[in-house]
C-alpha cells in the first residue's frame, strides 16, 4: 500500500485504478457501484443522524466511524469517475468556477445565513 501523504484527486483516482486491478480484479458495473455509492453515503446519514440528529445509536452501530465511512464514498466515487473516463481534477475545478460565478452573491444575500 502506498505511503500516506498529501495526494491529489487525480493521484487518487490512480492509486484506485492500480488497486482494482491487482487486487479487485475488475470494476464492478456502473450500476452496481452507482448501489453501493448510495449504500456508502446511507452509512454517512445514518453517523451523522446519530451523532448529530435526534436518534441514537444502536449498539451495532457504535463501533462504525464516520472517517471510515467517509472514506467508503470516496473509494467507490473515485471507481466510478475512473470507469466513466471523469478526470475529477477537471471537474471539481469547473464545478467550483460554476458555483463562484452562479453563487458569487446569494448567499451573502441570504438572510437565513445571518
């Protein structure tokens, strides 16, 4: 496994590609990860609604960790954006662009914000 450093999106997506490869042999379809990404990210809500919201743990789930969680998204969106040819580099850059120029002023407008 590589050594854990600062890394880009992009190296991300190579890091994950090489694993796959050697090691999970090949990607699972599109949809079938399209599934699992939404399984990841229910994972997510259900942290978040314990730890933040107004339920509470069940003892299954006092042992999963919202890092790990997390990274469980991330893992399976970079698999995604690799068998979909995404560069996410690219787009987290004209996605960020788009929201400047869409967003510039409506939040600071918004006065839920205050």
């Amino acid at each position: 496994m590589a050594k854990k450093k600062e890394i880009s999106l992009r190296e991300c997506q190579e890091v994950v590609d090489t694993w796959i490869k050697d090691i999970g042999v090949r990607y699972f379809s599109e949809l079938t990860n399209l599934a699992q990404l939404v399984e990841e990210v229910g994972e997510v809500a259900r942290i978040m609604s314990r730890t933040y919201g107004d339920q509470s743990f069940k003892d299954s789930d006092k042992a999963k960790k919202l890092d790990d969680e997390l990274s469980d998204v991330l893992f399976v969106l970079l698999c995604i954006a690799n068998q979909t040819n995404v560069d996410l580099t690219d787009a987290f850059w004209r996605g960020m662009e788009k929201r400047t120029q869409r967003d510039r002023h409506r939040h600071r407008e918004n006065k839920k914000l205050r």
